[in-house]
C-alpha cells in the first residue's frame, strides 16, 4: 500500500472519527479553566466586599484595580493567567449583550419610583442635552487644548470619544451619600442621570461614531435627516418598547400566584428579551433604553404587580445577579485594559501627560455643563443646592459602560489604530482615576461643604433607640443568667462582646453634639428637650406618613385592597414627605384622581341603555371600584394611625396637633364616603361583594400555604387546593355582577347581624319593618329620646353625633342597637346627611329576639363597642387603641357576654369589658358602665344587675404583638431611660473595679 494510499486512509480515519458527534477534549478543559477563572473572580469579589465593609474602600475601583493587576501579570500566572488572556479576547459587545442588560434593569427596579417620577425633568436633562453637551465639551477638550492632531483623532472621533467618557457610573459615591444620610432625591438625582445617560451615551456613541466612518469614505454617508430620525428612533421607540413590554409581562405575572420562580423568571427572560428584540428588531432602536424602560415601570408597579409572597425572593435573585454581574464587568475590563497597556505600541509618553491634564478638564467640563443646566435644575423637581452641585459634578465617576464602549471602539478595524488605542487608554485611565481619586475623597468633599446638615430631633430619636438596644440587651442577659444552660458564663465578656460600652460612648457622643448643635443655632422657643416647633412637627409628619405607608402595603399584602390603591395611598403619603412644613393634607392629595360625581351620575344613569350600558357599567365598577377601595382604606389606616400615633417617644403636644390635622383628613374622607354610599348603593354593594371575596380567596391561600409549612398536608394536596383557589381568583376577575339593590325583605337575611336568628324570627323583623324616608339633614332620633324603634340604612347615610364625636354609617348598617344595651334611651342624635330610606324595627321585637336568641344578643352587644369606644374613650382603656378589626376578631372569639345578679362573684384574669351596672374588685375599686377591666386576679363582687364582656385573652398582649409587627415603640420612655442610666452605672463601676485590679 503506498503512501499516498496510508495518507488518504488516515484523512478518511480522521473524518469519520470527526462526525457530528466529534468533541475536542482540549476545548472542553480550556472552557472549564475559563468558568474556574470566573468564579475564582466572584470569591475575590466577596473578599473584598467584606474589606470594603471594614475598610470604607469603594468596591468599584478595588475589583477593578485587582482586573488591571491580573492583566498586567498574566503572563506569570499560568492557566489562571491563560484563562485572562482567553477572557481578555472576548468582544466587548458580548459584555454589553450579556452584562449591561443586567444592571441597568436592577438599578431601573430598585429605584424609589416616587422619587424619580419627580425628578425626572432634572435627570432628563442631565441625561439627555447634559449627556450630547458634555460629549462635545469633551471632544473640544481633546481638540482645542490638548491639542490632538486630525492623525490622532479628527473632529468626529473626538465628539466621539467624548460620547464614551460622558457616561457616568456613580454607585460608589452613592452608596457613600446613602451611608452619609444624604437627601434621597439628590441620590436619585445622580442615579437617575447615570441610569439614562447610559442608554443616551451609546445613542451619542453611536451616532458620532456613524459619522466618523462616513467621514472618512469608510461607512454609509448620512445627512442631518438621516442623524436626527436615527436619534429619535432610538431615543424614543427604546423606552417606549420598554414600557409596552413591561405592561405585557405585568398582566402576565398577576396571573402567576405563588411561584416565585415563574416570576422572577419571567422578569430576567424579559429584560434580555427586550435587549435584544429592541437592539435587533423593532426598528433597530437602543436596547439599553428599552431596558430601563422595562425596569422603570417594574420600579412603579413591582410591589403591587408582583404578589407579596414572591415579591422578596425576586428582589433576593436580582441583587445576587446585579452583583455578580457588576463584578465580572469590572474584573473583566480591567483585565482587557491591563492585557492592552502591556501589549501598547501606540501610546506616547505625551499622552501620559495630557491624560494627567483631560482628568482636571473632564471635572471642568462637567462643571460647565452643570452650571448650563442649573438654572432650571432649581426650578424643576427637587431644587438642589450649591453643596449638592459640588458634589454632583465631583461625584460624576466613570466606570463599566465607557470602557466597553472604548473597547467597541478598539475593535472597530474601520477606525484609525492611534484613535482605536487613544480611546481605549483615556476611558481606562478616567475610570481608574475617578472611582480611586473621586470615590474615595468624595466623603471628605460632602463633610467640607456641608451638604448633609441633620436635624436634632433625628439626633435625639437616634440617641433614644441606642438606649433601648441597651436595654433590650440587658433584659436578655438577665434573662439568659436563669438558664442553667448558661450557669458558666462568662457575663464580663459578654458584655464587652456586645459591645456594650461602645454603644454607651457612641450615646455620650451623640448627646455632645446635640448639647452642640443647640448652642449653636441659639433656639428660642422649646417644646422637646430643645427642639423648636416646626422640626418636632415635621417628624411628627414624618412618622404619621411612614406609618402610613406601612399600613398601606399591610394592607395590601393581606389582601384588603386593590394594587391601584396601595399605589395611590403610597403615593399620597410620598408626596406629603415632601412637604413636611405644611399640615397633612392626604386626602385632598387622593381627591385629585377622583372623576367628579357629575361624570359618575352619567354613566350611572346609561348603566341600562344598549351597548353603551356595558362599557358604563364596567367603567362604574372599577372607578367606583377604586374610589371606594381608596376612601375606605384610608379612613381604616389613619384611625389605625392616630391610635398608633400614642406610641411615638416624642413629645405628645406636637403628637396631639398633627392628629388633629390627621382627623380633619379623616373627617373630608367620611364625609365623601358617605356621599358615595348614599348616591351609588348598588354600585358599593357590588364592590363589597367583590372585595369581601377577593379577601376570603386571599386569606385561604395564606392559610393553605401556613398549613403546608407545618407539614399538615402533603406536596400533592397543597397544589390541588392552591390551583383550584387561584382558579377561583381568575374567576372573579371576570365575574360578572347583579348591579340592581334588592328590597329589604329580600335582602335582610345577609345582614351579619341577623344572621344567627332562626327563620321564624326574621319573617316576624320582614313583617314588622317599616320604611322610612328622611331628606338631607332631617334628623331621625335625638339623644335621650325613648328608643322605640332602631334601624336598617337601605340608601343614603346617617351620622350619629354624639357631644361632637361623629360616627358615620351607610348602606346595611343597623344603627340605635348600642341603645338597646342600656336604659332604652337614645345615646346620640342622627341625622340624614344625604336623602336616605332606611327600615324601622321595633325595638320590642328586636328585644324579644334577644332573650330567646343569646348568639344574636352577643353580636348586638359586639356591634355595640364600636360606638361606645369612641363616646367614652377615657373608661374603655386599651380598647380605645385597638384597631376595630382586631378589636372586633378579639371580641368574637376570645369572649364571652356574662349576666351578673347581686352579689355574684367572677373572675377577669385576662380582662374584661363592663356594659352595665356595678363591679368591685378584691380591692373594693368600684367599676361603672362602660369602664375597661384589666387583667386581675382574685373575684369580683356585682353590686346590682350586671353586663359585661370576660376575656379568654389579655388585649394589653395583643396591642404589644402589633407594636412589634409595626415596629413602633411602646410608651416606655422614662423606664427606657431609667433603665439605661442604671446600666451606665453599673458600667462604669465594672470599669473601675477591672482597673483597681
């Protein structure tokens, strides 16, 4: 056989043995050393993410610092140096398809939607002409005072370079300001300019770049027609797209009930889908404004669009991605950029120097633009100072986006190779520079030109919850000295392991500088240990606020009310922490997204007509929907608040004022809610109908979901009762509802409060009902009038007055039942406050059906406490504080109604509730109707007839359970304090003891 036979055979051997199914084994370790090499990378990140927690070290510069040293020395680190070099190769598109998308939709998201919407006229203008003015400052500066000859960079490429330095990436200086306290909407003022100026920066790149190809005979000619639709295309159809897309996703996503792996899946499928079809497809537009588009709107709706339930686990899995994203991106490009210095030709010793000089122009240029744009920056949105300025153009650093963009330019063959390396040097040096020069000075710059000036009631509120956490401490400790588990301890060292003492000095430091701070501003009036009046009442208003908002999304998150009106409420509330100077006035903040009642009135009166009628009544539904959803959530949360409101360690004047502001704001809301109830009552019975539902399907997920982590039923069970209640919940978005209001004697069996009487008795309430129409302000019953009849409100709305306290009730309330528990006699007047028909009972029958019915005597006596509580505030103790849901859950199933004769004994071990008659405790205290019992041991003694309520459960625990939900402190001021200076003391003596020794 010939050779030439032995060689086609070996050709022939080699060809089948590389069929489809052929792998090179060399490549597949060369690809596990390069994925080694990455996670080596994200361990060094964590390395120094814990030196940048103890060392204040920006995180940026450090992880890219460790990219330049290991470009700079692959060639001495063998496979992982190998695994560089191959990295160093990769295309910097690929790090724009791949990374960018990440981070730009992660910082869109997690933005303060509120707070961007309100500076978004100041970011766009920093992020749109700020970015085009900067990017031509930029380019002079290379042109006209470094002098760079039309060899090195002509005009075009110059703009163009400019276009890649005018991109910022401030995350360590904010960070810094977060750190610092700094106002939060100069920090979304830097952040939002760096987020859009991205996306503007490569639309800039892009365009300049197009013309400095066409310039030199190497692209496609392009003329100013061609320059401006190009940039209006991709500055406008991106976030657009963005937008669409992101509605898109949402209405997918609320379909999506509790599989927090489906959503948080669908928004990081839909970040990189967005890229790319708005890169690629849809009219070739800018992917990156697309994404921040798509993350802006998640910003706006992720809390209500997401379900509370996966909400934190899709936070949870962006900022792990987020971070190890930001990391690569740096490790990574300095790995490009140290690979690049060791193999450079073409940069001069000049350059070095010129480069040393453009970092000084680059902070002037943005100082220029800034100052171009500052005029109206103070005009717009939140007015920044001249402090902020300093810090805005300082804190201008450059990072990940120019440098990739540099790279794409020392790429690109069709550019000139000493404007290819030109670019790639400066972008290298500036973020080098800025994040290890800027970042690390920029805390020195906010304290030089005192840009953060923290108020002294924030200082003394500080010091407070500093002597607390001692306190708490203390009281573990103590508590942990009894366990015999801990019988050999060593509590001298625990002490000094908690760090005790530190928290003590910290709270002599903190006391120096208030006693400072009141020296030196010289206030005249006090109301709070040195506080003047306008900064107690603005973080009184603070705290009514972030309240608020608290009981909003708890509200939310239990699902009692709808996503539109947690945003609403939210919302509300952020624009009041605006305007801390002003009194409260949330409700005429919620007002203005009301369509006024004339509008409503039309569409009620088409709701019948053909075709028309469809789209009428579907309007009625939601806006009404909405406006009821928003009034009555609000009234439910600012009561909840003003009894909360109790519980802040402040001064309790200031506290009393601003809840007088917070009550005149519930007064406005009852007042329309019951124009609402009167004028619509088919309309509020259907959105009943509907919430009470969607409530019921809500709390029976939580209640599967609670059963299943206790292991009560099994994997298979728990998804076959989760799918049927979702179904159920699909079910009733669509449902379709009777929107006619029944007569009474069809509907009078769905009052709660007749629930529980037989048939017989509610034919007999059907037979006796009497209607009964009154006209605006007539009144129904005046107080201390005999109570003949109570009454059923069928259209229209009452208010009860009594001594001035008003409680308003609409339609199926049951109001005078509070009388048939005393003497018989009226306790309030009520009038019509709008034209209302309601049904008259006897109140001999009603009496009747309550001695031969005891559950039905119990719901009258329940119902009962709601007005009692407020007419009596100062008898009915903790009750007074409790919200009426609870209160009411509390009555219902941890209590019993009890009937006492003279001189019978009972015992309130958990408290108890007195309606009528007389009490004496062992101590011979005497109790009158309508006094709250606290939880005492040993008998009470009747002294005549008596009603009353007996707990099986302490409400003071129950108040104490939801001061910790809330995070709210107890009224335990002085024993705080009291506490702490006993512990000073015996610290200071344990010192001394250890020094004599």
């Amino acid at each position: 056989m010939s050779s030439d036979d032995l060689g086609g055979q070996d050709e022939n051997y080699e060809s089948i043995q590389r069929d489809s199914l052929w792998r090179d084994e060399h490549q597949m370790e060369v690809s596990a050393q390069l994925i080694h090499f990455l996670v080596l990378g994200l361990i060094c990140g964590l390395i120094l993410r814990e030196l940048n927690k103890k060392t204040n070290i920006p995180y940026s510069p450090m992880i890219l610092a460790l990219g330049l040293a290991i470009g700079l020395s692959q060639e001495y680190l063998g496979k992982i140096g190998n695994s560089a070099y191959i990295l160093s190769k990769m295309h910097p598109h690929l790090i724009v398809f791949i990374f960018i998308p990440v981070l730009l939709f992660e910082s869109a998201f997690n933005c303060d939607w509120y707070t961007f919407k309100y500076q978004i006229i100041n970011i766009l203008l920093l992020a749109g002409p700020g970015c085009g003015w900067g990017a031509i400052l930029l380019g002079a500066c290379f042109k006209l005072v470094l002098q760079y000859s039309d060899e090195d960079m002509n005009w075009y490429e110059a703009f163009t370079l400019g276009s890649v330095l005018s991109a910022t990436d401030p995350v360590a200086v904010v960070a810094l300001l977060k750190e610092l306290g700094a106002n939060p909407a100069f920090n979304h003022l830097i952040e939002g300019e760096a987020l859009l100026n991205d996306g503007v920066a490569m639309v800039f790149f892009n365009v300049f770049n197009n013309i400095s190809k066409a310039s030199s005979g190497k692209g496609e000619a392009v003329n100013g027609g061609d320059i401006v639709l190009t940039f209006l295309r991709t500055s406008f159809l991106g976030p657009i797209m963005g937008l669409v897309l992101g509605l898109l996703v949402a209405l997918w996503t609320r379909r999506i009930l509790g599989d927090d792996i489906e959503v948080t899946w669908l928004t990081f499928v839909f970040t990189y889908f967005t890229f790319y079809w708005a890169e690629f497809e849809f009219f070739k537009t800018s992917g990156l404004l697309a994404v921040v588009g798509l993350g802006l709107f998640w910003c706006a709706h992720a809390k209500t669009r997401i379900r509370a339930s996966v909400e934190h686990s899709v936070h949870a899995v962006w900022g792990f991605v987020q971070y190890s994203c930001d990391t690569l991106v740096f490790l990574l490009v300095g790995i490009i950029v140290g690979i690049e210095i060791m193999e450079e030709k073409l940069i001069l010793t000049s350059d070095y120097y010129k480069m040393v000089g453009f970092y000084f122009l680059m902070i002037l240029a943005r100082l220029l633009m800034v100052l171009t744009f500052y005029p109206f920056l103070k005009c717009f949105g939140y007015p920044i100072s001249k402090s902020e300025l300093i810090v805005l153009v300082y804190g201008g650093l450059r990072g990940g986006l120019g440098l990739t963009l540099s790279l794409m330019v020392g790429c690109d063959e069709d550019l000139p190779a000493r404007f290819r390396h030109l670019a790639v040097f400066y972008a290298a040096a500036m973020a080098l520079i800025t994040n290890m020069i800027n970042g690390t000075t920029c805390k020195t710059l906010v304290k030089c030109v005192k840009m953060i000036d923290e108020p002294i009631v924030k200082k003394k509120v500080y010091k407070k919850y500093l002597e607390e956490l001692i306190v708490i401490q203390q009281d573990l400790v103590k508590e942990l000295e009894t366990d015999e588990f801990y019988n050999m301890t060593d509590w001298v060292t625990v002490n000094n392991l908690i760090g005790q003492q530190d928290f003590i000095e910290k709270i002599d430091k903190v006391e120096q500088e208030i006693k400072h701070m009141i020296q030196k501003r010289g206030f005249q009036e006090m109301i709070y240990e040195g506080l003047p009046n306008q900064e107690v009442f603005g973080e009184v208003r603070y705290r009514f606020y972030r309240i608020l908002k608290g009981l909003y999304y708890h509200k939310y998150e239990e699902g009692l009310c709808e996503e539109q009106t947690v945003r609403m409420l939210v919302e509300s509330s952020d624009v009041g922490l605006d305007k801390l100077s002003d009194n409260l006035e949330i409700w005429d903040e919620l007002y203005k997204n009301f369509m006024n009642l004339c509008s409503v009135n039309f569409f009620f009166k088409v709701k019948q007509k053909f075709l028309i009628g469809y789209f009428a009544r579907e309007y009625l539904i939601r806006h009404l929907g909405l406006v009821y959803d928003v009034t009555s959530s609000f009234i439910i949360c600012a009561e909840e608040a003003l009894k909360l409101a109790n519980n802040f360690p402040m001064n309790k004047e200031a506290i009393s004022i601003i809840q007088e502001e917070l009550k005149k704001e519930i007064e406005k809301a009852q007042s329309y809610f019951g124009t609402l109830n009167g004028s619509f009552p088919e309309i509020v019975r259907v959105l009943q109908t509907k919430k009470a539902s969607f409530s019921v399907l809500t709390h029976s997920i939580e209640h599967v979901q609670s059963t299943q982590r206790r292991g009560l039923i099994d994997d298979k069970e728990y998804k076959i009762l989760m799918k049927d209640i979702n179904m159920k919940l699909v079910k009733l978005e669509s449902h379709s509802y009777d929107m006619s209001l029944p007569s009474f004697h069809v509907i009078a069996m769905q009052f709660p409060i007749f629930q529980e009487i037989s048939l017989s008795d509610l034919d007999i309430i059907k037979k006796v009902a009497v209607e009964r129409k009154y006209a605006l302000g007539q009144v129904i019953y005046s107080k201390g009038s005999e109570c003949n009849e109570v009454y059923i409100i069928m259209r229209g709305y009452v208010v009860n007055d009594y001594n001035g306290i008003l409680i308003t009730k609409g339609l199926g309330s049951l109001i005078t039942h509070q009388s048939l528990i005393v003497d018989g006699n009226h306790l309030s007047t009520a009038k019509a406050a709008v034209e209302s028909l309601l049904y008259a009972l006897p109140t001999k029958v009603i009496k009747e059906i309550m001695i031969r019915n005891k559950d039905f005597e119990f719901k009258v006596y329940l119902h009962s406490i709601e007005y009692i509580r407020k007419w009596h505030e100062n008898q009915v103790g903790p009750l007074a504080q409790m919200e009426l849901k609870r209160l009411n859950e509390l009555l219902r199933n941890k209590s019993r109604l009890v009937k006492l004769t003279t001189l019978s004994q009972i015992e309130f071990l958990n408290g108890g509730f007195l309606f009528s008659g007389e009490l004496r405790d062992p101590k011979h205290n005497v109790y009158n109707k309508y006094d709250y019992i606290a939880p005492t041991e040993g008998l009470f003694t009747a002294a005549g007839n008596s009603t009353c309520f007996v707990f099986d459960e302490q409400i003071e625990v129950l108040q104490s359970k939801r001061m910790k939900e809330l995070k709210l402190d107890s009224q335990r001021d002085q024993e705080i304090h009291e506490k702490y200076s006993e512990i000073k003391r015996n610290s200071v003596l344990e010192l001394s003891k250890i020094n004599i020794t």
